[in-house]
C-alpha cells in the first residue's frame, strides 16, 4: 500500500530520463503506473464490497504518533480508483496534447506527484498525514497551473489558487488539530464511530468551522469559488484531472469523510445546504454567461460541487447515494468534456464558442463524444448523469423545512446548465463552418482515447447501474456509518415529481439555449455581484498586503546603514532597560582592589583611542584608533588568560585594518552630512547604551548561574573529547551545530559581498 | 595592490606566504590541546594570502591560490557537513557526533584521527574561502 501511494512520487522523479529514453511515447509510458495501480486498487473491491474495511498501518513519525496509516473502505476506494483510472486516460492524453513542448516532463513529473499526494489524501488515515497529502496537492496544483510560468495570468491564478487554498489549509490544519484532540485520537477509524462524544465538546463548533473554511475553499464553495474558473490558465490535461475529477472533489471528500462526526448537527446541516445551493446556483448561471468552452465547464464544476456539498449537508441515505451517484457520473462526463474541449483548441486554436461552428464533418469522432457527455451534464436519459440528476431532486424533495427553497434553486440550475450543455454540444459542431486560427483536423488518437472510454462510461453506467451498485453502496455505508440496503438504481422510476422536473428543466433549458444571445448579458449583470465580488475582495486584499510591505520595507529598511545601527541600539536599549528596571535586577558592588598598574594603562589607552576614533575628522587615523583599541583588547585578553581570544583578536584587527585599506581609497572626501543635532542624538544613544552594557555586565558578574556548565565543559574536554583546549572543543565537539551555523553564515555574507560588488562592477561600465 | 609596489615587500612575501601557511596547518593540527585551531588558522593562511595581494596583484594571488576561493568555502562547508554524518551512517548517533580513531604508526607512536578533526578542517577552509573572497572582490573592484 506505502509503494502504491508514494509511486507517483518516485516515478515523478525519473520523468526527465524516461522522457529522453523513450521520447514522444512517454504518456503512454507514464500511464501504466495508473493502470497498475487502478488494478490493484480493484483488486479491493471484493473485500470492501462484503463489508470489511481495511486499516494498514505504517510507523512514520512513532515519537510524535504520526502514522502513515492507509484506511481502505468504500469511500477511499471510490475516489482512488476515480485518480488512477482517470489519472490513465489524463496522462496518455497529456504525453499527445503537449507533444513536441519543450517542458512536457515538467508537466507529466507535476502530474504524476500530484496524483500521488492526491492518493495518499483519500486513503491517508491518520489526520497529520492527510494534511500533508492535502497541502500536497495544493502545492503541485500551484505548479500546474503555473505551467505556462511566462503567462503573465497564469502566474496570477496559479497564485490565487495557491493562497486560497493554503489559506484555507492552515484554518484546516487547526481544525484537525482541534478534532485530533476533541477525539483523542489522530486516527481516522477510532475516531468516525465517536461522532456524539465529539458533539458534546464545547470546542466542537469551533473545530468544525475551521475544517469548512478549509474544505470550502479546496472545492471552490461560494464565496471562495472564484479561483477555480481562473486555473483554467493551465493546459487542458491540468484542468481536465485537477478541476474535474480530482483535486477540488478533495473537500467534499473530506465532508464526506467527516460526515458520521458531524451528522445530526444543525449548524453543519445547514451551512452545508445553504452554502452548496448557493454555489451550485452561481455556477450554474455563470456556465450559461460565459462563452469561453473551458469556462464554461469549469463554472459547471463548481455547480457540481455545490450540489455534492448540498446533498452531503441534506445527509439522508437518499441524499448520500445521490452525492456518489452525482460524484461518479460527473467525474466521467466533465474529464471527457475537458479534455474534449482541449482537443477542440488543439485542433482549432480557438476555445471561444462564439468563433466555433460547423465542425461536426471534419471531427466526427469529437462531435459525438462531446455530445454523448454533454448530455450526461444536461441530465438526459439513458445517460447515468440522467440517474445522478433525478436522485438529486429526490434528495431536494425529502430536505424537510429546506425542500422548497432547494428545489427552486435546483431548477434553476439544473435549466442553466442544460443550456450549458447544449453550448457545449452544439454551438461547435452545428451550423456553419466558421474560420478558426487553425486549420481544423480530427485530433491523434491518444488525444482522443480518454474522452471517448469516460464518455461511453456513462453511458454503459446509465445502462445497466447495476454495474457500479457495489461500490457506491460501499461508498454510502462508509460515509451514513451504518449498513445500507441494496440500492435500486434505475433510469425509469415510473411517473413522479423528480421525473416532472428533469423534463421541466431540460424542455426551458433548450428554451434558454435559443435565445442564448437575449439572455446571456442581462443573467450575468443579476449575478455579477455574487460572481465577481468576492474575487475582488481577494484583490483588495492583495493590494492592501503589498501596500502595507512597501510601507514596513521604507520605513524599517531603508537602506541607510545608520538607520539600521540606530534601530537595533534603541531597541535593544529599550527592552535591556525594561526589563533591568523592572525586575529591580541592578546588583552591582564596584571594588578596585586587585587591580594592577598596567590594566589601568591598558584601560586609559582604550578609552583615549575609543575617544579619538570619535572626534577625528582623518579615515586613516580612526581606523587606526580601532586598531590600537582592538589590540588593547587583546592585551586584555592576554592578561586574563585567554591566549585563543587573544589570537583571534588580534588577527581579525589585522584583516580589518587591511579590508578598511581596500575600501578606504575608494571613498569621497570627508564630509559634514549630518546636522548638529543628529550627531548630538547618535552620541546620547551610543552613549545611554555603553552605560547600559556596563551596568548589565556589572551585574551578570554578580549574579551567579552555579557555574554548572562550564565545569561541566572543563570537567569533560579531555575525558569525553580528547581534548585539552577547552576553547576549541566547544567549537568542534560540544557545540559542532552552532559553529556549523556560523560557517554557513560567514560564507553567506562572502556571497553576499561577492554578488554586491559584482552587480556594482557591470552597472558602471 | 599593483606590481609596483616596493621591492623588499615583494622579496619578504616570496618568503613569508610558505611560511605563514605552513604555522597555519601547524596552528591548525595543534588546536585541540593548544591555543590554536581551524578559525585562528583559517585567519592566518587568509592574511597570508592577503599579504601577497598587497605585494603583488589579485590575478597573481589568484593563481597562487590554485582554485576559485568560493570552491574553498564551498567544499569547506561540505567537509564540516560530512563530518557530522559519520556518526549518523555508521553508528546511527545523532549528526555531529564525534568518532575517534587510533591508529599506530611504528617509529612515530599513536596518532589519534577523529571526525572533530575533519570538522575544523571544515572551519579552516571556511575561513580561508571567505576571508579570501571578500577581500579579492574588493581588490578586483579596486581595478
């Protein structure tokens, strides 16, 4: 199971070697590690479909109780044979759409450790781990977007993405924390039967906030939808994988997961149908208001993650079944739509409906999958979205209280995204031929594969449900927490409400597709408030960070060197001086006993150079003052016995004096810059700082720490390190890590010195 | 700075730079029982080389030097890096700590090798990089 997950990972890592091996065949190449593993993961169903969920534990981080436990049952099953079996048809058909492009194993790399963390988030069930598969998936996804990194706004939105959902990750990340500690356990499987324990907890609601705002802005829930239909910056393969199936299902699949915790709370229920009709309704009007063909999916995406948090939020077993339904069909029908969609632009150059017609001659094959799929999103029968539109109404209809309201807003949807999908279907392939940028062709057939097999899936599925009964009776069990009866999926239910209204909306969808050129402006400006506001939001936000950084970099780093040195005394003198006077901690007893003839000199001569560095209007002669102080110093040091510090000293002062010699030449004439009161200001902080330096030296000597550490370090130099200088034992043995620091930061500042004085050298020639 | 700096500098220097390099290895091999050690020698050996930039040019000191100085530093940082996972690997101890080896040499007596010892070897040619980078860069700017 660890190999099955982390493979993605591995192989993403041999990407740019195979693709030079193998050349233009990589997709197909890549695609077997879905393939196999869509196997073995299918090689689970027996086990899960009888009931038997599957815990795999592997030890990870045992000090900390993180585990890379793996929970298999009908849920995780689902969404990890949707990743591989999807993941199969995405790569093949990526290795075909990016041919030739000269970053295609970035892409392919990018894809395949995304399907990786998106595997290990579904199955993860330890909830640490789950978070570091999520944040995963977050950060690959940030990648692809990005693919395009010379596009100017695909860079934005690969961004926007990025802080909206690892904006929303950090409030998840506190929220299964919270939960880990509610429940007293981080595992998944302990903790899902504790649902009304974790109910009575005063820090339940909190929790559960913070684990929405998360989920919420994974799937793109109003008002945090906005990024999803930007992302579609990234190539066609991207959107088709990330945006469809996969990594915005990641939220509902959490909802889903956490559904037998959370079940029966009303502030759950409620937040979850009310913000999912909501979003379902503004996805839906806005696929019917745009007219670029991956928009308009993508707008259709978030309706279909509107309606799955809808009908998880409704939580009947009727309403559940409809979610999986829903869930499986549209991540069949979308995947085939998207890729369908960048095979049009692939072979078209356009992706605007407005300059698409005509095309159903010269791309048989394209026109009809298309229009199989699309009538799976317009929920026509015998197609299985026609079973997953007809469950949903059901689902509406048994919400109590909410039915009315949720029905209102399904019909409208479900009118909208009809007409969605017969802009989809037939604005392209009808009518007539219209000019394109390219030539249209039919596109290879690796481009062609994917759509074709998930389109004629659902048709198969709608067919005979039968066949994936099984696995989304699993699917429910798993999230309801109790068994479930055998499912009745049918296209024909006989005569009823839901009937009445799929053929109500299909009938006004088509309406509204006719009139399409009427409608679309006046729909968009009622909806541009709840469409566009939140996004501008994001936006203001933004620009209110970088308003706010410009200002705390002017002022706090403004590039004069004395306005750092003033910043850093005065703060130090500020907080030594606080906490000194606060704590009442001035001990000091000043004697002069013991105190030899030549220290006092050596002192005199300290305070004389240290006086004339100050006042001397000469460069080379207060850099000599330094020296002669510097060396004083080391005198000092040589009294008291420190011949190490003594060395030290007096070999930095000698390469500074020589260091001083080489910038000193370079420098312009003295000068009077500063006016008489800064300079007065300068001496009272250097002033008020000497003081305080004094004082609380004077004071540390009093005070005594038990001399606990350095008897200690006298104590073990030569038994444990073999060593009779103390002084360089604690450098390379007892505190190695602290010198190890200061050498890579000693080399940093050569690097830094380097790069300043090269940069310097090429402006001025 | 330039090659007409004085004649006596130049002559002292030809002889000075071996010697201040050899009493940095010297200062080096002796620092764990004496004063001395990879910092202070890495400071020598740098002021030696500094000694020579001053009497003759940088392109000189350069090729006195052999390699590029930031080589030095970098492979300085990897040896003080390595040394610390020598326990790790072998032992499975936490990084950084030290490994001792005795060796007898016959005529010579014990010679004691340990992973503190490559460390400062670390720090020394840390020091000789840095040191040497900075004041090289300011030279070339000064050109």
């Amino acid at each position: 199971m660890l190999v099955a997950v982390l493979a993605g990972f591995v192989l993403a890592c041999f990407v740019p070697r195979l693709s030079l091996l193998v050349g233009p065949h990589i997709g197909w190449c890549l695609a077997l590690l879905p393939a196999a593993l869509f196997t073995y993961f299918a090689g689970f169903l027996p086990e899960i479909v009888q009931g038997h969920n599957q815990v795999i534990d592997y030890p990870w981080i045992p000090s900390l109780g993180i585990s890379l436990n793996f929970l298999v049952d009908g849920l995780s099953l689902m969404f990890a044979l949707l990743i591989t079996g999807i993941g199969t048809f995405i790569l093949i058909y990526a290795g075909a759409y990016l041919k030739g492009h000269k970053d295609i194993h970035k892409l392919l790399m990018y894809l395949l450790a995304f399907m990786a963390a998106m595997l290990g988030l579904v199955l993860s069930s330890n909830l640490i781990a789950l978070f570091v598969f999520w944040e995963l998936t977050s950060i690959t996804s940030y990648l692809l977007i990005g693919f395009n990194h010379e596009h100017d706004p695909a860079r934005k939105a690969a961004l926007q993405g990025l802080l909206v959902t690892v904006g929303g990750g950090l409030a998840l990340m506190a929220g299964l924390l919270l939960l880990g500690v509610i429940g007293g356990s981080f595992e998944l499987h302990e903790l899902l039967p504790r649902g009304d324990a974790l109910q009575a907890s005063p820090l339940f609601m909190a929790m559960m906030v913070l684990v929405l705002a998360g989920t919420f802005t994974k799937s793109a829930q109003t008002p945090f939808h906005f990024w999803l239909p930007n992302a579609m910056a990234a190539p066609t393969p991207v959107s088709a994988y990330l945006h469809s199936a996969t990594m915005v299902k990641a939220g509902v699949y959490l909802m889903a997961r956490l559904q037998p915790v959370m079940a029966g709370n009303e502030a759950w229920t409620l937040t979850l149908t009310l913000i999912g009709a909501l979003t379902m309704l503004v996805g839906g009007v806005m696929a019917v208001c745009s007219t670029d063909l991956k928009r308009i999916l993508a707008f259709s995406t978030v309706m279909a993650l509107g309606t799955l948090t809808m009908l998880i939020g409704i939580g009947t077993p009727g309403a559940l079944l409809a979610a999986m339904v829903f869930l499986l069909a549209h991540a069949l029908y979308k995947g085939a739509l998207f890729m369908a969609a960048g095979t049009l632009d692939h072979s078209t150059g356009t992706k605007d409906v407005h300059d698409l017609g005509g095309l159903r001659g010269l791309m048989p094959q394209t026109a009809f999958f298309v229009g199989l799929a699309a009538l799976a999103l317009a929920g026509v029968p015998p197609l299985f979205g026609f079973i997953a539109k007809e469950l949903m109404f059901e689902a509406a209809l048994q919400a109590g209280a909410l039915s009315g309201l949720l029905l209102v807003m399904a019909m409208l949807t479900a009118v909208c995204i009809v007409a969605a999908a017969a802009l989809v279907a037939i604005k392209p392939f009808m009518g007539e031929l219209k000019p394109t940028p390219k030539t249209p062709h039919e596109a290879p057939f690796a481009m062609r594969l994917g759509f074709s097999v998930l389109a004629l899936g659902g048709l198969l599925l709608g067919l005979v449900p039968g066949l994936a009964e099984p696995l989304l009776r699993a699917a429910v069990r798993a999230i309801g927490g109790h068994p479930v009866a055998p499912l009745e999926l049918a296209l024909w239910h006989g005569f009823n409400l839901p009937l009445l209204f799929s053929g109500l909306a299909l009938v006004a969808g088509v309406w509204l597709y006719r009139d399409w050129d009427r409608w679309r402006e006046p729909l968009a400006g009622l909806i541009r408030p709840l469409a566009y506001g939140p996004e501008r939001g994001y936006e203001r936000m933004m620009e209110a960070l970088v308003r706010l950084a410009d200002w705390q970099t002017r002022v706090l780093q403004n590039g004069y060197m004395t306005h750092y040195i003033l910043t850093i005394l005065v703060t130090t003198i500020g907080l030594l001086a606080y906490t000194l006077v606060s704590r009442d901690a001035f001990i000091y007893s000043l004697s002069f006993e013991g105190v030899r003839f030549y220290e006092v000199v050596v002192s005199l001569l300290m305070l004389v150079a240290v006086v004339y560095a100050s006042a001397t209007h000469l460069r080379l002669g207060s850099v000599a003052a330094i020296g002669a102080l510097g060396f004083a110093m080391a005198l000092i040091y040589v009294f008291f016995s420190a011949p190490d510090l003594a060395i030290t000293q007096v070999l930095v002062e000698t390469l500074t004096v020589i260091l001083l010699v080489l910038v000193l030449f370079r420098l312009p004439g003295f000068q009077d810059l500063s006016s008489p009161w800064i300079r007065w200001r300068d001496a009272l902080v250097a002033g008020a700082f000497g003081v305080l330096i004094t004082l609380l030296v004077l004071t540390v000597n009093q005070s005594s720490l038990g001399g606990g550490i350095s008897r200690f370090l006298v104590e073990n130099s030569y038994v444990a390190a073999h060593g009779r200088n103390i002084v360089n034992v604690i450098l390379v043995d007892f505190r190695a890590l602290d010198t190890l620091g200061e050498i890579f930061v000693l080399a940093l500042a050569a690097i830094g010195v380097n790069a300043m004085i090269r940069l310097r050298a090429e402006e001025q020639p | 700075m330039s090659t007409d700096s004085s004649l006596i500098l130049q002559t002292a220097t030809r002889f000075l730079v071996p010697l201040l390099l050899l009493f940095s290895v010297f200062l080096l091999l002796r620092g764990h029982n004496e004063p001395g050690g990879g910092f202070i020698a890495g400071l020598v050996a740098s002021s030696a080389f500094a000694l020579h930039l001053f009497a003759f040019d940088a392109g000189s000191t350069r090729k006195l030097m052999g390699v590029e100085s930031q080589l030095i530093m970098g492979m300085g940082l990897l040896l003080a890096l390595a040394s610390g996972m020598v326990g790790m690997l072998l032992h499975g101890q936490p990084f950084l700590s030290s490994q001792w080896w005795s060796l007898t040499l016959p005529g010579i007596g014990d010679l004691d090798l340990s992973t503190p010892l490559l460390f400062d070897i670390g720090v020394y040619l840390v020091v000789i990089g840095v040191v040497s980078t900075i004041v090289l860069s300011l030279a070339k700017a000064e050109e």
